[in-house]
C-alpha cells in the first residue's frame, strides 16, 4: 500500500484572530489548495487550525465539510514535569500516512518545526521512511531577521528567556558577549503579555552601543520593525502591545 506524506503545512502569524486578514497576502496559493485537500492533521492547538481551514474555506471549497476533518493535537508533556514517556502518543500521529493518507503538521503560527514542537514529529516520520514535504510560507523569525538590517549571515535563535529577573540578565549579558565576539544576531521571542517586560529587561542589561531589533505584529496591519542602539531605544520610550507576538534581535 502507498503510504502518505507528511505535509509542513505554513500558518498565518495572527493565531487566527484577525477577522480583516486576507489569506491571499500571507500564504501562497499552492497552500491554501493544499490545506483545501488534507483531511488528517496533527497540530499544535486544534483551535488555530479550524480556524485556519474557515478562512481557507473561504477561497477554495474542502475537500470534505470542517466536522469530518480529523484534528489531532500534539501530545503535551504531564502537567507539571517537563517531559514524558510519550513515545507511543507521538507514532501514533502518524498513522494516516501509514494508512495511506497525507497528514498536515500546523503550528499555531509560522512554519511548523521552526520554534516549535512539530519538530519532534518531523524527525519521528523520517526515522520511519516517510516522505516530509514542506510548504513555502511566512516565518515571523526570518521576516524579522531580513527587516532588523543585522548580521543575516550568522545568527541563532534563543527561544524563550528566564522569567526570574537575575537569571534574564545573566543570559542576556552571556547572549551579549557572545553576539560580540562572534558577531552573531542573536534571536528571541516572549509572550505577548510579557513584551514589555522583556524590552524594558534588555534596555537594563545590554550596552548602550549594542543595536537592538524589535518587529512586532508581521504582515498583519499596523506591523512594524525598528532597529537603534540600545541608547537610542531608551532616548525613544517607545512601548510595546501586550496581544501582538513579537520578535527581539540584538548585535553586539
């Protein structure tokens, strides 16, 4: 029997909230015709993603009506540890492309696998010999990392930083001497709620002269990247909204 492939399917970077959002200026046709046509999908939240397909609806009629859409969600470690023995709930994903079926990976924003932890299910389906295809589509970490005008040549992305204040300086002062001495933009993201905070944390820590990079809200409306040194920064009091995602980059 033929078996299926697993589809890295592409997602807008709104989580699905903006209702003036039009699908056409974010993810390319070749998407939403795919989206369009895939009935099994693994996701990191099943809400994003039928909301996802409602818009995809919208330009190109499902294949089979949303209810009949098998969704399932990626398994999340127990409540309390940080990791589990989940193996099984993980293979299982995959198996409607066992079956036969092409299977959608969706994250909830952004290209799945890329700070996100679809990853885990990419590499599981290339141990087991099934074919991987991946979907051109917006990355909020790129987007923001061509718009910043700093070292695209060499860079890394960080991912979350502590909460606890001591230990948020303490890395953003390592992230900051690394930046320097290999001349690396150095990426990271936090929760919306928490922006500010980690704006204001990087004023604080980092060196007057090291340029920092903020782009919030990309390809939505209003979007926007700025780019000063960190003593521009302060001089501009600008702040930052507490439901739109976004991404910070500094160089040293």
């Amino acid at each position: 029997m033929t078996r299926g492939r697993l589809i890295l399917m592409p997602n807008t970077l709104d989580f699905g909230v903006d209702d003036s959002l039009d699908l056409r200026q974010v993810l390319p046709q070749q998407a939403i015709d795919r989206a369009a046509q895939l009935q099994h999908w693994a996701a990191e939240n099943a809400k994003t993603t039928r909301a996802l397909l409602k818009r995809v609806a919208q330009l190109t009629p499902l294949a089979q009506p949303l209810q009949a859409v098998q969704i399932t969600e990626l398994p999340r470690p127990p409540k309390g540890r940080a990791t589990g023995d989940d193996s099984a709930d993980w293979a299982a994903l995959l198996a409607p492309a066992h079956a036969g079926h092409d299977l959608g990976l969706l994250s909830e924003a952004g290209l799945p696998a890329v700070a996100d932890p679809g990853a885990r299910l990419v590499a599981l389906a290339h141990a087991q010999g099934l074919e991987v295809v991946v979907i051109s589509g917006p990355s909020s970490l790129m987007l923001a990392l061509a718009a910043s005008g700093l070292n695209g040549q060499s860079f890394a992305f960080v991912g979350y930083l502590p909460v606890e204040a001591a230990a948020r300086t303490a890395r953003l002062r390592e992230l900051e001497a690394l930046s320097q001495r290999q001349q690396q933009t150095q990426l990271m993201i936090e929760t919306p709620y928490r922006n500010e905070a980690l704006r204001q944390a990087l004023l604080a820590a980092l060196k007057p002269s090291t340029r920092l990079s903020i782009s919030v809200g990309l390809t939505l409306p209003g979007g926007w990247t700025h780019t000063a040194t960190v003593a521009d920064w302060k001089r501009s009091g600008r702040s930052l909204p507490d439901k739109v995602p976004a991404v910070f980059a500094l160089l040293a």
